[in-house]
C-alpha cells in the first residue's frame, strides 16, 4: 500500500432508523478494499433537523480527530434532514440519492420518502408470520422439543457448536423461516441413526459441518482443557457426523469460512425455500 494512503479509516453509518441497512451497505462495499483497516461508527434514528445537525457535528468532530474525512454511508430519506447532514466534512455514500432518484425517473412514480420505510410493519401478516418462526426456532433450539416438528420449514443437524443456532436464528429474523437445531452426539454416533424424532421429517433436514481445528478453538472459548474440546475429539465427532449425513443423503456443507448470511443462502437454495417479499 502507498505511504500516502491512510492504513486505517473511520466510517459512519447514519440512518432515519437502526442503520442496518447502511451498515450492510456498507460492509458489501468496504469489503472489497484489502489492507485498509475501518473504524465503524453508527449513529441512527435521526428523523429531526435537531439530530441532524447532532449528527453532522459529530462527522465534522471526527474530520477533525482524525485529520482526514470520514466515510459515511447514508440511508436517510427526509430530504432537509439530509441536506443538512450532507453539510457535514465526510465522504457520502448515499443509497437514496444513487438509488432512488433514477428508480423515480425509471418508474415515473415519486417514492414516499417514508423514515424507516424498510423496516415498517407494512404487512401485519407478514410481521406476525416473522414473530411465529422466532419464537418457534427459539422453543426448537438445541433438540429441546421435538413438538411440532411439521410445522418447521428446516431443521439444522451438526455436532455442536458447529453454527446451528446463529444460522436459526438469521432465517427465523431476516426471511421468517422456521428453523429447529438438533445436535449430532455420540449417543447417536453409537447407534448409527439421526435423532429419533428426525427421520419422518428428512426432507427438511440440512447438515452443517465444521472443520476439527476450528471446532476445537470454539469448544475451548466454552469448556477449556476438557475431552468435550480436544482435537482428537472433535476429529471423531466431525468425521462421524458427516459419515452420517452422506449415508442418509443429507445435504450438507462447512461452515468454517463461511458467513451466516452464506450459509443461510445455501440453505434456501438446497430446500427451495421462499425469499422475504418486501
């Protein structure tokens, strides 16, 4: 990297609402630049003048701290709030402005310019159908019931700790799916079957794996020193686990290098699952 490129960045994120969709934003674009390490700083819910002149000292504040200008990415919808913020010493990154106006051109309607319009309970049954599948993938964490198995659109197996309930719980918020998690443990292994409740609902069923070395850090973070943790351990889980998953025909993949939000795409692919409806 040239001396003359700062190694490290500060990056803000402002939005009507959480900032959510600015951070994600964000995260996609950011990380196609190796090498430059990004401070990131979210300042939401400014939906006021007030705040938006909060929020402008505060990018000006930080153009100062760090002698160069901050990145911002923007999501805010409010035409004078966000004229009064773009005042501010910062490199804008604006979904609106690049997206929306052309779209207005486009489609010859004017958007509603709405605060917080992605995030607003536009369609009740949708939003009651959001809340339905996490408080069923909560109740379905970890095997701890096996009622209502039919209603689950997937069920997750894996040895533990192999990034079950993260990936459950993505699907339950993000797309509404109802996720169960079963662990694969060495009762299991020894009778060379799923988990008893499991097979009438094969079909629903997606494996996760993990590979032995990552699996040990994880195991050690929770229960240091212990045989539950240790390599040879999880070599033996991990390799019995995906015997398995191969013999019942289960699709499967390693959660190792991927990202919850890879893993989940994978999975509503493989299972033909829907796609949220906006």
């Amino acid at each position: 990297m040239p001396e003359n490129i700062p190694q490290e960045r500060t990056v803000v994120f402002v939005s009507d609402g959480t900032g959510i969709t600015a951070e994600t934003l964000g995260h996609s674009v950011l990380s196609q630049f190796e090498g430059i390490k990004f401070k990131q700083i979210r300042i939401p819910f400014i939906d006021s003048e007030v705040k938006a002149i909060s929020a402008k000292q505060k990018i000006n504040d930080i153009a100062i701290y760090d002698g160069i200008k901050p990145i911002v990415f923007s999501t805010l919808v409010n035409p004078t709030i966000n004229e009064v913020v773009h005042k501010a010493n910062g490199v804008f990154m604006d979904l609106f402005l690049k997206f929306v106006e052309p779209l207005e051109n486009e489609l010859g309607v004017k958007s509603t310019h709405r605060i917080g319009r992605s995030h607003t309970i536009s369609d009740n049954e949708q939003y009651k159908n959001r809340i339905e599948a996490i408080n069923f993938t909560l109740a379905h964490d970890d095997g701890q019931t096996d009622k209502d198995l039919a209603g689950a659109d997937v069920i997750l197996i894996g040895v533990s700790r192999s990034g079950k309930t993260p990936t459950s719980l993505y699907l339950a918020m993000q797309y509404g799916i109802k996720a169960a998690n079963y662990p694969l443990i060495p009762e299991d292994f020894e009778r060379g079957e799923l988990p008893l409740a499991l097979p009438p609902f094969k079909n629903k069923i997606f494996g996760l794996s993990i590979s032995p070395e990552r699996l040990s850090e994880i195991r050690n973070e929770r229960r240091p020193g212990s045989h539950y943790a240790s390599l040879e351990n999880c070599k033996k889980e991990v390799k019995a686990a995906e015997f398995m998953m191969r013999r019942e025909g289960i699709a499967w993949l390693s959660s190792t290098s991927k990202s919850i939000e890879e893993i989940s795409t994978t999975i509503l692919q493989q299972l033909n699952l829907g796609s949220p409806i906006y």
